[in-house]
C-alpha cells in the first residue's frame, strides 16, 4: 500500500510486446483484475515494428 505522496517509478525500457502484438493468429490475455490500476498513467504506447 501507498500513502498520499508516495511516488513508483516504472521503467519502460523493460518492457516487451508479447507474441500476440506481432499477430492477428494471437489474441493477448488480459492481466488479472487484481493488477489493474485505478489511475490514468499518461504514457504512450509503442506499435512492434513489423518490418
């Protein structure tokens, strides 16, 4: 648990598309309820370079 005031730092540059983002043969799994967030991040979004 945060408190008020409490930063989190999220490093992107460890982030990675699963094979479902390379593929409409793929469908990608939502995550659990439990990791999703009740804030806005306000980050873009990287489309995989499909070459």
């Amino acid at each position: 648990d945060l408190e008020d005031g409490d930063a989190v730092t999220i490093d992107f540059n460890l982030a990675y598309s699963p094979f479902c983002a390379y593929s409409d043969t793929f469908s990608c799994p939502l995550p659990p309820e439990e990791n999703w967030l009740e804030i806005v991040i306000p980050a873009g979004e990287r489309a995989p370079d499909l070459g």
